[in-house]
C-alpha cells in the first residue's frame, strides 16, 4: 500500500533527513492508491488500479538548490537520494528567489478525506459504468464515460522543524452521450471528496437528455445573446480570473489587475453580486489546508461585493514588496443565488441556455479575454420555454464583462473542486457558428 499514516510518514521523512548535510533541506512524501473504469460505444473498454509513492528532496547550500526524487523508501535508497540532491545543488547555479524554509506551523486539520470514497472497489466502478450504459442504450444513446477514484496523502519536512500531513480522496466522472443517429450530444461531470454525494444514475440522466434534445440542432445567426451558463460553462471562463488574482503579475504589469503603476487592488471590477473566497474547510469542497511550501492556507476573500479584496503573494515577492503573505487559493467558491436552472429558464424572454465551454484560448491578458466554442447543448429559450437546439458557437467573452453583465445567479454547484452558480448573462458576444455537435 502507498498510504503512510501520519507516524509512519514522519519517521521516514526523519530518517532521509538524518542523512542531509545541507544548510537547508526540504522533503516531501506522496502515496495514492486509485481506481478507474473507462467505456466507450456502451462497452467497457478499460479498468486498472494505481499505487503510487514519491519521495522528494530538496537541497540547498546557500541560495543553490537541488532536487532529487525516489520511490523506493529503505535507508540505502534513502541517502541515496540525498546525496544526489545535494550534488545537484552544488552545481547549481543560484536562485536570486530562493527563500529558506518556514519553521513550524500550526495547521487546521483537513476535511478532505472520507473513508467511503478511499473503500470504493472494482465491483462498484462495474456498477457505475453498467447503469450509465444500460441509462444510454434505452434512450437509443451511445455512452463514452470515466469514473476515477483516488485516496492519497502527502507529507512535508524540513531542516527547520516544519512538518505538516494531510489526506485526502476524490472521485470524478465524466460522460459524453451521443444519439445514435448522430446529431445530438449530451456530457456531464462530477466530481466529490464523498462518493456517497455521488449518483450516477442522476449524472447519466441529465447527459442522455441533454443527447436526445440537441439532435437535429438549427443554425441561428451570430451575435450578442443573454445566455444562461451552467456552471460547468462559467467555471471556463471563471479559471482566467481565478489566475489574475496573482499580486506579482498585477505589479509588474502583466495582467488584468494591473493599473498604471500599481494595481486594482480595493477597486470595483464587476457587479456588486460577485462576492468570490477561497476556503479549505468548507464541507462542500474541501481541500488540504497548507501548501507546498508548507504556508497554512485559510479562508480569503478575492471579490466581496464587486471589489477586489485580495491579491495572492508567494513568500518571495511578499517579502520582496514588503506585503503580507497571502497564499494562492486552494479552491474557488463563488456565491450565488436560490434560482433554479428551470427558474432562470422561466424568467428568460430570449437566450441561449449553454451547457459548456471548451477549447478556451487567451485573446489578451490585459482584459481576460478569451475564445472559444459551445459543446454537448447549446439551446435557444423563447418566452421562459426551450425552444429547439441550436448549432455551437465561437465565442469571444471576458470573465470581467460577463460579470459586469450580470443579470441573475443560481444554484452553486461543484465543479472541478470549487463552486459555481448557474448564471444569467446579457450580451454574450458569440462570433460564428462551429458545424461540430
């Protein structure tokens, strides 16, 4: 098994560092034990188990570092790996960023481990892919889906006294539906630190419907558009902003957040509605509550009611900038609304219900914007009701201008370990029409 529980973990960590003879040393210890089953044409066509372990040195003698890994764990192997990182040091050259190790820290333990998801066995990943699959060939749909499980752990040590250990698990599943006569395409994802939140039956559903009703889609013309993106959708372009909330960039000028000399740092950037925060115990999407480097990782606000509160800084150019430490976020938790996706349906006089982006390409950092194409649903709304499918679309967006266009927000979701609401956009700019289903 490549799961060390926390003493084990840190009596191994004690023993490859008893061999260092750095001025400084840092050490990381990884094991995950996963599972997965992958079909395609309503059959499966693969299944496997992984075990994997890693242990990371990182040597340094002044502001030289070297780095050395290993996955054999007796003593022989151990100072083996030390010694290597250190002659990697040595002949290094120095890094003008390095900065020494943190001492110790205290730490709020994880949520991110449940016992369930680290249980799941090959029969159970059969039964998933056979109520999928069986969900599909009644409704005349072909199902091509990937369920992954993992439970894993990793540890950190340094020369200065630092150790953290965390575990944790996941379970993700995605699926794309295509009708059998070619012209509709429906897809899905989940994913959960808690397989028991987890029904595929319910996931398959919503990507067999999504098939069915996007065969036969029309083509209607380019345009601006109130859209209503699924999460899945929104969380596409939401990644770009989640990236612009880095302080270095924005000071030196390279991003969104940058303004003259300085940044847009307690500016309003988008609608008052948005209120944006990072958070690794909330029970919804739980995360390891330290970073690499060892920094504890707590709750922080990026966007509170349209403002941005919150840069992140790496310890180099905190301390470079004379600035507080403030970790990148470990997750991205949107607030949102009570509105159903029926209900912002409903309450739409015309627009196009998307169900996600994909093949998202950066147009200019500067502005966030981005490119791409709709896929697996894209439907057109009239008078509160879908009306028919409608061919995809190149679409050319900024997270900034869709938020500040900003009409409604719905249910959060999970998707991809954050939360995001379903949202009602005005003027949606899409650019041409894509032929692909």
């Amino acid at each position: 098994m490549a799961i060390y529980t926390k003493e084990e973990a840190r009596q191994l960590m004690e023993k490859a560092m008893s061999f260092s003879k750095a001025d400084d040393c840092l050490i990381s210890l990884s094991g995950s034990e996963s599972g997965n089953i992958r079909y395609a044409r309503n059959t499966v066509s693969t299944s496997g188990h992984r075990s994997n372990q890693s242990l990371v040195v990182e040597s340094s003698f002044g502001k030289k570092t070297g780095t050395a890994t290993i996955d054999e764990f007796d003593d022989a192997s151990l100072e083996k790996v030390v010694r290597r990182s250190e002659e990697l040091a040595q002949l290094s050259p120095e890094n003008p960023e390095y900065m020494p190790p943190l001492g110790p820290q205290t730490y709020d333990e994880s949520k991110s481990y449940v016992k369930a998801t680290a249980e799941i066995s090959p029969e159970y990943r059969a039964r998933v892919a056979g109520t999928s699959i069986d969900a599909a060939a009644a409704k005349d749909v072909t199902a091509a889906g990937f369920l992954n499980d993992s439970a894993g752990f990793n540890a950190i040590m340094n020369s200065k006294g630092l150790f953290a250990y965390s575990q944790d698990t996941n379970v993700n599943f995605t699926v794309t539906m295509r009708s059998n006569d070619g012209t509709g395409s429906g897809w899905v994802t989940r994913d959960f630190n808690d397989v028991n939140k987890f029904d595929p039956a319910e996931a398959s559903k919503v990507a067999i419907d999504k098939a069915v009703m996007s065969r036969q889609a029309r083509a209607i013309e380019p345009g601006k558009y109130t859209v209503i993106l699924e999460p899945a959708a929104a969380d596409g372009l939401l990644s770009g902003l989640r990236g612009a909330v880095n302080a270095r960039t924005a000071d030196e000028g390279r991003s969104f957040m940058s303004k003259g000399d300085g940044t847009k740092l307690g500016e309003k950037i988008v609608d008052e509605r948005v209120t944006i925060y990072s958070d690794p115990l909330d029970p919804r999407v739980p995360s390891s509550t330290w970073n690499g480097e060892g920094t504890p990782l707590k709750k922080t606000t990026w966007i509170e009611d349209g403002v941005v509160k919150n840069l992140a800084y790496s310890r180099f150019w905190a301390d470079k900038q004379g600035a507080q430490l403030v970790p990148f976020p470990s997750n991205f938790i949107m607030e949102g609304g009570s509105a159903t996706r029926e209900e912002l349906i409903k309450s739409t006089k015309r627009g196009i219900l998307v169900t996600r982006l994909w093949y998202i390409r950066s147009v200019d950092p500067q502005t966030l914007l981005y490119t791409g194409l709709t896929r697996d649903g894209t439907f057109y709304i009239e008078d509160g009701e879908i009306k028919y499918p409608v061919k995809n679309f190149r679409f050319n967006e900024s997270p900034i201008i869709m938020l500040n266009n900003l009409e409604e927000l719905g249910e959060q979701e999970r998707i991809d370990g954050s939360l995001i609401p379903y949202m009602k956009i005005r003027d949606f700019t899409f650019t041409s029409l894509s032929d692909a289903v």
